[in-house]
C-alpha cells in the first residue's frame, strides 16, 4: 500500500481521535472559552482565513456558521492579508485555518492582529506557529500526514463543524452521534470499494480535463477534489459552484465532456440532479456523487451512493469516492500519487 492510500486509511481513526478530543473535558474547555469571548467581547463578525484545503474549508465553515445566526464570511490569507486588513477595525473572531500551522501567509497575518481581534486557530500540528500564537487552538488530531491532504481535510472539516454547532448551542448528544455514526460510515466505505472503483475508472477513463460541480457545503468539498487532481494526478481539474456553471461554463458541454458532481440531500438537490440531465443531454458524462437513491437510466450517468443524509456531513463523507478514485488513476498512470515534485505540502514563501 503506497503512503497516500495509507493516509486515506488512517481517515476513521483520525476521525475518532478528533471525536473523542472534543468529547472530553480538555476539549470542551477550549469550546467553551471561545464562546465566552465571542460574548465579552461583544464580537460584531467571524472570519474564516486560510489557503489551499484550509480555503476551501473556510466556506464550508462559513455557510454553516451563517445557517446558525452567526455572521461570518470567508477570506484567502492572502488576499486578506494585502488588500482585507481594514476589516479587523471591527470586533472580530478570526479563524485561521492550517494544516500545518506554519504556512507562509498565516505566519504573516498572525504578525498583524490588532486588539480588535481574537484569533482562533484550526491546526493540525500542537507545537505549530499557529498553535502558539492563536489565543485558543483547536487541535484537530490527524496525526503526521505527509502526502496530498486527506485525513487533515476530513478532520478539520469537522473540527469546523464542531465550532458551529457548539457555538450556536447544537453541540450535544445528538451531534456527537452522528460524528460517530459518520466514522463508521467511513470505515464501512473504506472497506468495500472495489465494486464501484472499477466502474468509476472505466466510466471516466483517460481524463485531459475534468470539471467539478457542487452547491453549498459540498463545493468544499469539489474545490478539495480538484485541487487533488491537480497535484496527484497532474489533470487540470477545476471546482466550481453549480449555479455559476449555468452561467457561461456550460458552453464546454459536448461529447468528450467529463465532470464530477456532488448532489446532497438538501436545499439544491432539484437543482443538481437536472444539471446533470442537462449535461448529459448535450452529450456530457457525469459521475454523480449522491445521498439521493435516484432512479435513472442513462448511459452517461454513473452514481456512487453516499449513506449521510446532512447536508454538511455529507459534504465530508463524500471525498472518499474521489481519494480512491485519484489514488488507483494515479497507479495506473504511472504517478506517486500525492506526492509532491515542483513544491512542498507546507508553503514556506509567496
């Protein structure tokens, strides 16, 4: 088994490892102290920063802190950090997101804070610059990956959502079941994948170019997806929103046409499920990624089943068909799949 198949293994243990952090006491504590200062000091925003996974993540955390009551947006690091600065004149929680904690423009907005903002920081690593310098970290429990992110993606994703609903006061038994109904899912989906992995490959096979649609949390979860192409397997593959699809990019559409598509029970399934009718309409392929048990009969449509009926969690489950999928692609084409040959997996320069 190469490392990145390894590390995709290693996903419900990370996951339980994350679980029961925040189940107990030491965990609980660090919830509870960012809340606290979200009220005494009257907090007017919330900012999700990071760059590469940790963006991507950022607007699914966004979207869930907005569906909670709580104000929020996401910015790129980078962005944030040349043209964004005057947003922290307001009361501020910002959530720096990092892998690694040590990712050059993160290192570099941790220099800039002013007493207006109370910073928090999602990280991997406990001895990180992040990890030291945000006023509470949320550790995220992956262990050492080295390789294209999978389990950091999984677990900070949830250590996000751990946020959200503990801040709007949803963090209970309920929650913590479904964290661990979703890690046995995990184990589940891991064990058994030969019986679609194949079809998968054969469905899609030799790809230039490869689109990948998604609407709410999952588009995380597609710009994840492609940014995996890109580095495992060389593909120019790109995540983009289904509704700005419908605005220009569907123009690509002929034969030869390749996409991914994740569809989630949810507030745009409707819409989904007829992009990809209309897509294979004008002569598309579309592997459809799904919790919806759909009846259909197309030849260009291949679905992969994922048993996780909310919305966000979904979006979490739902990266395992496209690790596997990237993992045996890269074998047969010839790649280490997930390494790294022209940078690095930490960011170290602009």
């Amino acid at each position: 088994m190469n490392k990145f198949l390894s590390e995709i293994m290693e996903q419900p243990v990370a996951i339980s490892n994350l679980v029961d952090f925040y189940s107990s006491e030491e965990g609980v504590r660090l919830l509870k102290q960012i809340k606290e200062a979200l009220s005494l000091r009257k907090t007017e925003q919330v900012i999700f920063t990071g760059m590469g996974s940790s963006f991507f993540i950022s607007f699914a955390a966004a979207n869930l802190f907005n569906q909670f009551g709580i104000p929020s947006m996401y910015i790129n690091t980078s962005e944030l950090l040349h043209y964004n600065l005057s947003l922290f004149e307001k009361r501020t929680l910002l959530v720096c997101i990092s892998q690694s904690g040590e990712s050059y423009e993160i290192r570099e907005i941790l220099e800039r804070l002013p007493d207006t903002v109370f910073c928090v920081g999602l990280v991997n690593e406990e001895e990180s610059t992040l990890a030291r310098k945000a006023d509470v970290a949320l550790l995220c429990k992956g262990g050492k990956e080295e390789m294209t992110s999978t389990k950091t993606y999984v677990v900070t994703s949830l250590a996000a959502y751990i946020l959200g609903t503990y801040l709007a006061g949803e963090w209970n038994n309920g929650n913590l079941m479904a964290l661990r109904q979703l890690q046995a899912h995990f184990k589940q989906s891991l064990l058994g994948y030969d019986h679609w992995l194949q079809k998968a490959i054969d469905f899609l096979g030799d790809i230039n170019t490869l689109q990948i649609i998604a609407r709410g949390p999952s588009y995380s979860t597609a710009s994840q997806s492609a940014l995996m192409f890109k580095e495992a397997t060389h593909i120019a593959a790109t995540g983009i929103l289904g509704g700005e699809f419908r605005h220009g990019p569907m123009e690509m559409v002929r034969n030869g046409f390749k996409a991914i598509l994740f569809a989630s029970e949810g507030k745009t399934l409707e819409q989904s499920l007829k992009m990809a009718e209309d897509i294979v309409e004008f002569g598309g392929k579309i592997w459809l990624i799904t919790n919806s048990r759909i009846d259909h009969h197309h030849p260009n449509i291949l679905p992969v089943y994922i048993d996780e009926t909310d919305e966000f969690l979904f979006s979490v489950h739902s990266i395992i068909p496209v690790q596997l999928f990237i993992d045996e692609y890269a074998k047969r084409h010839g790649f280490a799949a997930g390494s790294f040959s022209r940078g690095a997996k930490v960011t170290m320069i602009e």
